[in-house]
C-alpha cells in the first residue's frame, strides 16, 4: 500500500500571531472569523443585524457560539452607491465599543476607507480587513501608525484604479491563481515598504469578488499557491455565489457546502475561514484539527477504551 501524502504546510513566516488579546499558532490552528454586517442591504442577512442591538448581540452570540473573532461591516463590497465615512463609521463604531466592552474576542472592521479604519482602531477594533488591496494610499499610514493586524484582499478595484463598489461586468484572468498571488505579492511589498509590520498581515484571495464561480472554485483548488506567499489566509467562502452555483442551492441553503469548501481550503493552507453559520463552522473547524492531529478530543474517551467492545 503507498503511503498517504505528507499534509501540505503553508510556509509561514510568522506563524505565532498575537491579535488583539488573543494568540494563534497558524502552524496548528484555524481561525473561525464570525459575519456580522451592519448594513440594510447586506448579501446574506438582507439586514437583520443593520440594528445596533441586533449587530451587537450578533457579534457577543458568535463568541459564545465558539467563534475566535467577528468581522463587522457597515458598507457591503457589492457595486453600489458610496456611503460617506461619516455614516459608515456611525454603523460600525458603535458596535465596535459595545462589543470590546463586553468580550476579548478578536474584532476585525470591514472597510476599504482609512478614516472609518481609523476611527474603528481608536475604538477597539484589532484587526482591519480591506476588500479592496489597499485603493486607499491613506489606509497604509493609519496601519503604520498600529500594531493592528490588515487583511489584504483581492479584487480589482485595486488594480484597475476604479475604486471600491465599481461594477466589473464579466471578468477575465489568463491565470486566475497566479494573478491574485501576484497582486497579492506586490500589496504585501508595498505594505510593509510603507511601515507595516510583516507579521500583521493576512492575504485573503477573494472568493466571488471580481470572479466569477469557475474562478473561485479554481482559487479553492489551488489556494496552496497563495499560501506559499506566507502570510496567514484568510478564505471567505461562506455562503458565496460560487458555492450557490455549484450546487445550485439558493442562498439559505448553502451550509454544507460553505463548510466543505472552508475544509477543502484548510487543506490547501488556509488558517482563517470566515463563516456566516458559525455554530456549525466551529465544529467542522475543530474535526478538521482533531483529524489532522493538531487538537486533542474535547470529550471523555470511552469508545472501545475498556474491557468491552462499544
């Protein structure tokens, strides 16, 4: 009988990460990033958490619920009218202080704006996640001046020099793959050229984002080439129009797929899977590390431990 695969280990050059209060080994450990958007038009929710009561309990639920961290938005990455920073730092500051008021949990803001990142920092915000690869010039001297973490993200509001919400009808890549490593590559170089420190980043390849589903589902396949970059991954997977489409299940019914296609990218280097259902997405998480060695069993060993078969 051949012998199984080594597990592919994403090269990481920094594995041990302190964010926020917490600490992660991404050498053995996944990261579950709870969805919390404060926004009325919001792709999954369609609103649910747009109220500062809702958004706040949704984000405390989450943490009871197992989640390492809450991601919480005020403008979706859906093309769009511009929402001034004014308002949008009206829906997600607030959250921000209620929530680490209450919790220790890693808290990460959704923006592409420097001065909602800003505000959000000063907040207590731990983490900034930006949809767009950095558009903003600005948004690199607000994380130089802190030792907050930054999701790099791609999409092509970046590189295209069009800005953020901007329809991109039909994209196109000759390699998908290697043109999001490649960006990803070259924010990460001008990050950390522009004071960043190189162990507060993650890249995340941005599923659905400016992709259509051939193209996420080929990301997915290939994540390991975006980890050898090696920074954290982040895959936001979660409930996705190319998991939608794969399947053909309506949004509402994508669970099991969006688990399994956090799983498959955990396998490919993934070390934060950022998950809507989070209930669930913690227990899948966990199994994973159970099985690959990394996480001891919770619960009391009993089966086929004692005298008697059971």
């Amino acid at each position: 009988m051949s012998e199984a695969p080594p597990l592919y280990a994403p090269p990481l050059i920094e594995p041990v990460r302190r964010i926020g209060a917490r600490t992660f080994d991404f050498s053995r450990e996944v990261a579950v990033m709870a969805v919390v958007n404060r926004t009325p038009d919001s792709f999954y929710d369609k609103g649910r958490t747009f109220g500062l009561d809702a958004a706040v309990e949704a984000c405390l639920q989450a943490a009871r619920d197992g989640a390492d961290w809450v991601d919480i938005g005020g403008v979706p990455f859906a093309p769009g009218p511009a929402l001034a920073a004014d308002d949008e730092i009206a829906r997600v500051v607030p959250v921000v202080e209620a929530v680490r008021a209450a919790s220790d949990v890693v808290i990460s803001v959704d923006t592409f704006d420097a001065r909602v990142a800003r505000a959000a920092l000063a907040a207590g915000a731990d983490v900034i996640n930006d949809t767009t690869g950095l558009h903003d010039p600005e948004m690199v001297r607000v994380m130089a001046e802190t030792d907050a973490s930054l999701v790099v993200t791609h999409s092509l509001a970046a590189p295209r020099g069009l800005g953020p919400r901007t329809q991109f009808a039909a994209p196109s890549y000759a390699d998908v793959v290697g043109e999001v490593a490649e960006f990803l590559a070259e924010r990460v170089a001008y990050a950390t050229a522009n004071g960043v420190a190189s162990d507060r980043l993650i890249v995340d390849p941005g599923h659905d984002l400016n992709k259509n589903t051939l193209q996420s589902l080929e990301l997915t396949r290939r994540l390991a080439e975006i980890a050898e970059l090696g920074h954290p991954v982040l895959a936001a997977v979660s409930n996705k129009d190319f998991v939608g489409e794969a399947l053909d299940a309506p949004r509402g019914e994508r669970v099991e797929g969006s688990l399994a296609a956090g799983v498959v990218a955990i396998m490919q280097g993934a070390r934060i899977v950022r998950m809507h259902n989070v209930r669930e997405s913690v227990a899948a998480v966990r199994m994973t590390e159970a099985i690959l060695g990394w996480r001891a069993p919770a619960g009391t060993l009993r089966h086929n431990m004692g005298e008697e078969n059971s």
